[in-house]
C-alpha cells in the first residue's frame, strides 16, 4: 500500500472543509473510468480528457472534502483500481 504521510501532513497545512482537486490518469476501460468516477459522490465536478492515442483518460475532480483524512481514503481506495495514476 502506498505510504500516504507526506501527503497527509501537507494536507493537514489547509484549512477543512475545503474544494479539493483530484487528478487521476486511467487506463481507457469503462470499468476502471467508472470505478474511479464512483469513488466521489454525485455533487462533485468531474471532467474527463482522453489521451492523443486514446489509451489512457485523464479523470479530474473537484469535491468539497471536510479532512485531509477524507482527502487520504479517497487516494487509499483508488490505488485499488488497476492502472490507475494518481498525480
């Protein structure tokens, strides 16, 4: 499992709650696109971009978070999905 520490201490500089931005790179399957999509709730902005090729997506969300605890669980159940970026 990915260490998520430093993240989460300079996660913890913010103030809470606040609009956090989650980018993510996802290999162009409908199942790993939608199991990162469900991994926000339905009020969050999420754009999707296409590579050149088309081989991968680029996923971008903006939700507001309540923690940077909140923030860490959604980057601990994404490394789950197979082929996934986090940036």
């Amino acid at each position: 499992m990915k260490d998520f520490e430093n993240l989460k201490a300079q996660l913890n500089l913010l103030e809470w709650p606040s609009v956090y931005l989650f980018k993510f790179i996802v290999p162009n399957d409908n199942e790993k696109i939608a199991l990162t999509s469900a991994l926000f709730d339905e009020n969050a902005d999420i754009s999707y971009h296409t590579s050149a090729k088309g081989t991968y997506v680029s996923v971008s969300v903006k939700e507001v978070m309540i923690s940077a605890n909140a923030v860490i669980e959604i980057y601990e159940k994404a490394v789950k999905i197979e082929g996934i970026i986090s940036l």
